[in-house]
C-alpha cells in the first residue's frame, strides 16, 4: 500500500546562538524559535506475509527561514566574518525497512 506524509516542524527553546545586524554587530543571543522545518516522507508498504512486512520509503527534509520574526533565523552568517552557524540541515533519504514478527506458543 502507498502512503506519503507531509509535516512543518515548529522550533521551540534549544540552545541560544548569537544574532547580528547587517554590519555584524552583536544584537541578541537568543534560541532561534520558529517555523523552521519541511519533511516529506513517501513509500510503499507492503506484507507478502503475517510474520514479515517490508517498507521501501523515501524522505526529503528542507530547512528554511520565514523572517517574520527579527533574530530567529537558523542558518546565521555572521556579515564580517562569513562564519555560518546553525547551519541548514536538507537532506534526501532512501531506505528499506524489513519487519519480522516471533509468534510465541
């Protein structure tokens, strides 16, 4: 059987990072809370018999910012020294899940 799913992840709390305004001057060292996260998840199911089932699936997972909140950013550049921190963590995933059931007497 197909399935798919589609999920927005909201950050909230975790560990504070500096903000910097466009000159790279310190503003703020905050947790970086927010809509952040896009993950879609698809694959096939499938149970060829009782005791075993098998799942070939595939995920994508996008990070982003939305700039609707000042200073809540992931993936910060810092405008003088060009270091990132927070960095973007997108990725593609392809997988095979195999399951077997033990039945006890």
């Amino acid at each position: 059987a197909p399935y798919t799913t589609a999920r927005l992840f909201y950050f909230l709390g975790g560990r504070s990072v500096s903000h910097y305004d466009e000159t790279g001057e310190f503003v703020v060292k905050q947790p970086s809370n927010g809509l952040h996260r896009f993950r879609w998840t698809s694959g096939i199911h499938f149970k060829p018999h009782s005791l075993f089932h098998f799942k070939l699936y595939m995920i994508f997972q996008k990070e982003f910012n939305i700039g609707l909140l000042p200073y809540r950013d992931l993936h910060i550049v810092n405008p003088r020294t060009e270091k990132v921190t927070n960095r973007f963590n997108n990725y593609w995933v392809i997988g095979l899940s195999i399951q077997f059931r033990f039945k006890s007497y």
